[in-house]
C-alpha cells in the first residue's frame, strides 16, 4: 500500500523545533512518497551543506549575535521547506483526491532523527575546526 504524503507545512514546522535537517527529512519522505525520489535526494543534501556552514558560522559567531542568527536560520527553514514541496503536493493532492495526507503527527520521529543528524553534522563541523584551527576554539 503506498503511504501519503506529509503536508509540506509539516516539514516547516518540524524543521523550527527540532532543526534544517529534520525538516528536510520530513520533506524526503514526502517527496519520495510522491514519486519524486531525485528531487528528495537534492533537497537534503543542499539541506546537510547549509547545516555544516551554518555550524561553522555559528560556532564562529559571538553568543548573543549567534542566538539570534540562530533563530533567525530556524525561521528561514520554517518557511523555505514547505515551498520546496508546496508545487509536487499539489499536483499529488489533485491524482489522489480521496487520500488524505498522513498526520504530521507521525512525522515527529523524522524529527527527532533529524536532530541526532544535527547534532552528528555540527560535532564533526567543531571537530574538524578544532583539528585545524586549535587556537579557534
């Protein structure tokens, strides 16, 4: 049985409480779900490289400026993901009108995934700085 979709204000919100790259497992999910497997596959590894610069300026970037910016980055995603998807949903919501896309409710385990993934990307990220800036940290 083929599963549907999460909508794409899921993935926005998932992606400001738990981080970018939950978010955009939610929208993996749902752009494979949908048959756009290639578009998936791009959206998530835009969405792992703008974490890692995202960590390295976060890391680089005074306390209270880098809170902000912080913020600032969980709002951008917030509202970015759920566009990425919004065009695919669409033309998927109008071939399967009698399904209903599946409870966002269900997507909290992408999110959790995503901030162990988040955690794992900046750790490397302050690994590798301090292995070649040692002064840095």
């Amino acid at each position: 049985m083929l599963k549907a979709p999460f909508r794409p204000q899921v993935a926005g919100r998932i992606a400001f409480f738990f981080g970018p790259i939950a978010g955009a497992l939610v929208s993996v999910v749902s752009l494979r779900r949908m048959g756009h497997p290639l578009r998936a596959k791009r959206i998530f590894l835009w969405t792992l490289l703008a974490a890692a610069i995202l960590a390295v300026v976060l890391m680089l970037t005074p306390d209270l400026l880098g809170r902000a910016l912080g913020l600032a980055t969980e709002i951008a995603f917030y509202l970015i993901l759920p566009g990425l998807q919004d065009r695919e949903f669409a033309e998927w919501q109008a071939a399967h009108s009698g399904i209903q896309p599946s409870n966002g409710w269900k997507a909290l385990r992408w999110g959790f995934a995503g901030l162990l993934l988040v955690l794992f990307v900046f750790f490397l990220v302050a690994f590798t700085i301090a292995l070649v800036f040692p002064s840095a940290m």
